[in-house]
C-alpha cells in the first residue's frame, strides 16, 4: 500500500492567503465591471445577453472559487486546486464577456455615429 504523510497534501497558509486575496481583487473588478456597463447610457438591447451571460457565469465561478478558498479543507492540496481550476475558468469566462461588451460597446457607438443626423 502506498502510505502518504498527510503532511504532503497540505498547502501552506500563507501562499492559500495569497490566492484568496488575488481571487477577492479580480472578483471585485468583475463585479465593478458589471455594475459599471449596467450603468452605461447606451440602452441595452437582447444582443448585449452574449456578453452579459458569459459574464455573470464567470461572476458565479469566481465566487465559487472563493467560497471553496475560504474554508479550512482549502488546505487540502487538491481542494485548492480545484478551487484555482474553478477560478481560472471563471476568468476566462469573464474576460470573454467583458470583451464581447467592449466589442458591442464599439460597434454599437460606431453605427450610431454614423447614421446621418446623429449626434
């Protein structure tokens, strides 16, 4: 039988404190970001929901991941790591949002401009 130390499958506190306090920032500029566009004068229409939805999945991912953080199992090598698995996908799910919303942003100001009479 292979016998481990329990001691092996532990992280260390200090570098578990450090992920948790990276992962609270990038979650707060997620959720700054949302409030931020929900407050945009452009009004919003259906098509913004593709960058909205990939957005607020990524949202309830990083929360996920910093629930799973905040307890004491996060300690527990793999339970870290799935938490920063969750986390990195959450990201990614955001940042694809926040660019899909930049890009509409863009192409929505650009049409307007463009109309004749706009402005």
């Amino acid at each position: 039988m292979d016998e481990q130390d329990p001691e092996e499958d532990l992280i260390e506190t200090v570098f578990r404190n450090g992920t948790v306090t990276t992962v609270g920032i990038l979650l707060a500029f997620s959720l700054g970001f949302i409030t931020h566009w929900a407050a945009n004068p452009i009004p919003w229409q259906t098509y913004h929901l593709v960058a909205v939805l990939p957005i607020l999945a990524g949202i309830a991912l990083q929360m996920r991941a910093l629930s799973l953080l905040l307890d004491t199992k996060s300690l527990q090598r793999r339970v870290y790591e799935r938490a920063n698995r969750i986390f990195i996908a959450g990201l990614v799910f955001t940042a694809c949002g926040v660019g899909m919303a930049i890009l509409l942003d863009f192409f929505d100001i650009a049409t307007r401009s463009a109309l004749p009479g706009a402005g």
